[in-house]
C-alpha cells in the first residue's frame, strides 16, 4: 500500500532525503557498525541497509535514474527512470520512499 502523494510531499523531497542522508551518517558514527558492516549483520548495520536504500530511492526519484532493488519496489516499479515509468509508478516510488522515512 502506498501512501497518497500529495505536490507539497514531491516538493519536499529533497529535505527529506538529506533528512534520511542523516540518519545514514549517524548509523556509521554508531559505535557498533564498523563490526556489523564487516559482518553484514546486527541492528545497527540493518537500519543502516534500510535507510541507505531509502536514500537511494530518493536518489532515483530527484536523479532521474532506475530506483533500487527493494523488496518495496520488487515487481511493481520497473528498473526504468522514473520520466520512463508511468504516473502511478512514479506515485508509488514516491510513497514507497516517504513511507519508508516514516517507519
């Protein structure tokens, strides 16, 4: 389920993603991820995958390029640009992205 996508969201796209860029830094500051980086497990190096996704989401979106491979975009936004992908599809990047930022 996407979240509706209202103008003054798209137009705040990019605060929220250098909003997002922070957390991603202050996961690496964290104590514990150079070891969970090298392991590639434990929570910090999750919520750090997790957000660095979110950013690369925002990153397609204000970009123009093909979005990642996420589990939230599998099988429902083609690996195309987004001026390449239908309105709906780029609504759903655009929801999948915030909504993401939300959890």
């Amino acid at each position: 389920m996407s979240l509706p996508v209202e103008s003054a969201t798209v137009q705040r796209l990019p605060a929220i993603r250098d909003a997002n860029l922070a957390l991603v830094r202050a996961f690496e500051a964290h104590p514990a991820y150079p070891s969970q980086s090298t392991q590639r497990g434990g929570k910090i190096f999750f919520m750090w995958d997790f957000a660095s996704r979110t950013n690369a989401m925002f990153e397609s979106i204000l970009q123009n390029t093909p979005p990642p491979d996420t589990p939230a975009t599998r099988d429902s936004v083609p690996n195309v640009s987004p001026a390449s992908m239908s309105e709906g599809q780029r609504k759903e990047l655009v929801g999948d992205a915030v909504g993401r930022c939300v959890m």
